[in-house]
C-alpha cells in the first residue's frame, strides 16, 4: 500500500489533466507518510503495528499487579506526531519538505484551493528527497521500491532545481546574492512558489528590484522582494533568538526604514538600502546595536540623546546658552 499509493500520486502527477492534480496531491501525501511509518515499524520488528503508531495508549492492569500500555482505538499518528516519533526512535528526519504538501492537502480536502498547478507540481517535487531518506532508513533501493515512479521523480526534481537557479541566477549582481545556498526558498507571495526573479538580471541595487514569479507571473515590489529574502534567510534565527530572550537578528532600518537591517555574527547591514550603523555611540563611546542607534541621530546612542533631552530643556527653560556638541 506504501509504495502503490505513491505510485498513483506520480502518475496523477505526470497526467495532463488538471483534474487529477488534487488525486495527486492525496494520494502522494497518504504514501509518503505510510513510508515514514514502515521506518519506525522496521525499527521494532515484533511489536503489533499499533503499539508503535497507535496516536494515544491506556494503562490496563495485568496479572503481575502492575499495569501494560495497551494502544487506544485505531487512529495512528499524523505528520506532527509521525516526527516526534522519529525522535523517540533516534531516527533523523531526512530532508524535504512535506509541511507545503500538507497544507496543500488541507486546502484541497475542506476546501476549493486556487494554487496554480505549477506550484502544486513543485510542492510535490519538493518532497522528493524525503521519500529518498525514508528509503536510506529503510535500507531499500528508490529505483527498486518505486520503479518508474522513481525516474519521473527524479526528472521532476532536476527539472526544479534548474528552474530555480535559473531564477536565482538573476539575483546575482545583488550584494546579498551569495547567501542564497540551495537550502533557501524564496517563497512567491501570490502562489508560494519558490521561483522568484528579478526582471533585470543586470540590476545590482535592491531598491531597484523588479520582482517577479515565473510559476504565477505575479509581480513583487522591492520592498517586498527584500523582505522575502531577509525571512529566507535569517527568519529561522531571528525566531530562536526571540524566543530565546535575545536581541533580534532583524530589525527595522532606521535610515530607510524598512524590517530588513540583519545584525548576525559579522553581518551588520540593511539589505535593502545598504545602510551601516554604528557600532559604538560618537559620544560616550558604549558599544550600540541597531536598536540602540538614535533615530535622528544614527551616530549617538538612544541612552544619550534620552539622558541630554531634559538638560536641554532645563537650559532653554532658564535662558541659558547650551551646547551640546551634536552635529
């Protein structure tokens, strides 16, 4: 049932006829989780199937005077819990990304999706090198589990990877251009595909981009455009450092104004305008983050120009000459 149930997702995938787009979705997504729960039964040969992928147990008493976790009902576990349990059993999750398919899935079984087929082909193309980890823990040959089904997929997926670095290719004259490594998705936000360009692939200034999304053919103005890339790339760290109770890796610029100023290890720069802050105040020296730079004075701390603000007031209260030494 695994492996058949991928196999009819692929060749719905394959079809020409949009109408089994959705047949595709479903059935490709009930087969790659089925696969990921064969992994966690390879790892416990001997046990009944639901006492590994039963979703919740009860105690029962037994004969010894203790108690025996027996499965409760028959539901088994989703993608959320099939992943916790990936933990529990030591097994690493492999690469891939099955969180699009899943709410694509969503989307097509409560109600009526208007994703454009190309994205929902490239969603699907993205869980690709799940299913080939899944295989790896399974000990299986892909091209023997699957058969044909395996050389359509990997068709797909380097026909994908060559679409987005023709894309990703356009963004090259821009300053932050070597930070997209393969891993990055840019994300398009009318569709959600990761294909998106730049219009003028000579341009090198990003408040100049001409944003665009060869899946859907929306456009992307700069400002968005930045912010996409910035959340690609520095979205996952900024969340940890947040939740950490650490300053954040993303902050508002205050030359330009823009949530696009990175602060992370050596990057300390606007990927929109270009701005640099400073990195220590002009007056009492005291090292400065972003959030510590003065908003109409970038060269002064917030802590200064706060603590001057009322001796300025007093002086000009009492009539008296004040001078501050701002520029």
């Amino acid at each position: 049932m695994t492996v058949v149930s991928i196999q009819l997702g692929i060749e719905d995938y394959k079809s020409a006829d949009p109408r089994r787009t959705i047949s595709a979705v479903r059935n490709f997504y009930a087969g790659v989780l089925l696969l990921g729960k064969q992994c966690l039964l390879d790892q416990a040969p001997d046990a009944d199937p639901m006492e590994v992928l039963a979703t919740s147990y009860l105690p029962e008493p037994n004969e010894a005077g203790g108690v025996t976790i027996v499965p409760k009902g028959y539901r088994t576990i989703d993608l959320g819990e099939l992943r916790e349990r990936f933990k529990q059993f030591d097994l690493e999750w492999p690469k891939g990304d099955i969180r699009g398919l899943q709410r694509l899935r969503n989307e097509f079984e409560h109600f009526h999706s208007t994703t454009q087929d190309t994205t929902i082909r490239q969603v699907i193309a993205s869980c690709f090198p799940l299913v080939e980890g899944f295989c790896e823990i399974l000990d299986r040959s892909p091209a023997q589990l699957l058969g044909a089904a395996w050389e359509t997929m990997l068709e797909e997926e380097r026909f994908f990877k060559a679409q987005k670095a023709a894309c990703y290719a356009t963004l090259a004259p821009l300053p932050w251009h070597d930070e997209l490594s393969a891993d990055v998705k840019l994300s398009c936000p009318h569709c959600g595909s990761a294909l998106l360009y730049q219009s003028d692939a000579s341009n090198d200034d990003p408040s100049s981009i001409e944003g665009k999304c060869r899946a859907c053919d929306g456009d992307v103005a700069a400002e968005h455009f930045v912010q996409i890339v910035v959340e690609a790339i520095h979205g996952g760290d900024d969340f940890l450092a947040a939740k950490d109770g650490g300053e954040p890796i993303v902050n508002d610029c205050p030359d330009c104004g823009q949530p696009a100023y990175v602060q992370s290890g050596d990057i300390d720069v606007c990927y929109f305008c270009g701005e640099r802050a400073a990195s220590e105040c002009a007056r009492c020296g005291s090292p400065m983050s972003v959030n510590d730079v003065s908003v109409h004075s970038p060269r002064f701390c917030t802590y200064y120009k706060n603590s001057l603000r009322p001796r300025l007031a007093k002086a000009r209260q009492g009539g008296s000459v004040f001078r501050s030494g701002l520029a």
